[in-house]
C-alpha cells in the first residue's frame, strides 16, 4: 500500500493535485471536506451539525472527521493505497489516523506540503468561490479565519511528520501542471 497526505493552506491546490494523483498513481481519494459536503447535500444530521462550523471557518470535531475517515478505510479495504486530502488538521487527528492504518497494518509513507503565500490563497479562494458553490468561499472574513485556524491547530501537524522524517515541502505556486509534475517526483523517489 502507498499512502500519502496531501498537506497545505486552505486553497494551496490540494483538490485539484488531487484529482490528478489519484488518477496516476490509482489512489482512492479521501476528502474529508468533500465527505463533509456530501452530508451536507444529504441533509444528514452529521452534515447539519458540521455546517454550522465550516460556515464559519472553523474546524468540523475531530472525532467526527476521525469517524468519517474509519468507515472509509474499512469501505476500501483492498485499495491499492489512499491520498488523504484535508487531513489530519490537528495532531489529534494525526495521531488518530497513525492508529487506524496501524491496525490495519499500514502507515503513512509520505506527506507532501504544497507550500503558497497566505495573499496568493486568499485570492484563489474568493476566485473560486465565483464558481464554487461554497458559502465558505465568498467571504474574506471567514477565508482569513481559516487560515488564522490553519496557522493555530494545522500547521502544528508538520511537526509530527517531521519528527518521523515523512514530511516534504514543495513549491505550490506556479502551472498546475508543474506543481504536478514536483510531486510526481517526489512521489517516484518515496516509492523507489
Ligand atoms: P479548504 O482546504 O479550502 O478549507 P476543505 O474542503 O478541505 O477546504 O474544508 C472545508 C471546511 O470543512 C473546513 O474549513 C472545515 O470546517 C471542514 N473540514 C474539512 N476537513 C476537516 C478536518 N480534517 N477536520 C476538521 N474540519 C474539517
């Protein structure tokens, strides 16, 4: 199995890298902000309740993301590995995803940090949030919430990878198409 967290601000790319990877490298894809919209178009308790945090900036409780990412592991038993986007954001959840892979005999191989300035993200935000759809995405006030939250109970998680050497930065400013191709490469060397 090969799994890789794709790390970074709100807005630094991690959805669209995404996409791409997992079409590459046959990756199940988990969001958990993708999950959590799911819910939420589904009118779900669990969705109802999560809006009401992402709508303004903050982040969903850590045991209802740790909750969503379990059953996700246990659907996909036989993957050929998963990209995991949008978590861990705290160090609660890492470590909480540490023992989940753990009991299913397996770790986290590599974890990639696409690295782009907080003006940079806020203005592809609001660009985004034209067409997006999300509320989340047209306000400045909660974008910089977001990213206040990033700085405060995200970035924090570099930490933990770091200190078990899994953590890599790469440049996320530039053509889709070269940040790709920077984590392509750096994904080629871990799988050597
Ligand atoms: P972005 O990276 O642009 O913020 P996401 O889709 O990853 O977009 O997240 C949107 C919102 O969903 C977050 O602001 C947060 O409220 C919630 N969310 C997503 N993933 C998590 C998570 N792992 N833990 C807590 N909340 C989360």
């Amino acid at each position: 199995m090969f799994n890789l967290i794709l790390f970074g601000p709100p807005g630094s790319g991690k959805g669209t890298q995404a996409e791409k990877l997992v079409g590459k490298y046959k990756l199940i894809h988990l969001s958990t902000g993708n999950l959590l919209r799911e819910e939420i178009s589904k009118k779900t308790p669990l969705g109802l309740e999560a809006k009401k945090f992402m709508d303004k900036g903050q982040l969903v409780p850590d045991e209802v993301v740790i909750g969503m990412i379990d059953s996700s592991l246990e659907h996909h038993k036989n993957a050929a590995g998963f990209l995991f986007d949008g978590f861990p954001r705290t160090v609660a959840q890492a470590k909480a995803l540490d023992k989940l892979l753990e009991l299913r005999k397996n770790s986290i191989n590599t974890v990639l940090a696409l690295e782009v300035g907080d003006e940079e993200v806020v203005k592809r935000i609001l660009d985004r949030g034209k067409t997006s759809g999300r509320s989340d995405d047209t306000n400045e006030e909660v974008i910089r919430k977001r990213l206040s939250v990033y700085k405060d109970e995200t970035a924090p998680v570099a930490e933990h990878y770091i200190k078990s050497k899994k953590f890599q930065s790469v440049k996320g400013e530039g053509s889709i198409d070269e940040i790709f191709f920077s984590l392509c490469e750096a994904i080629d060397k871990k799988k050597k």
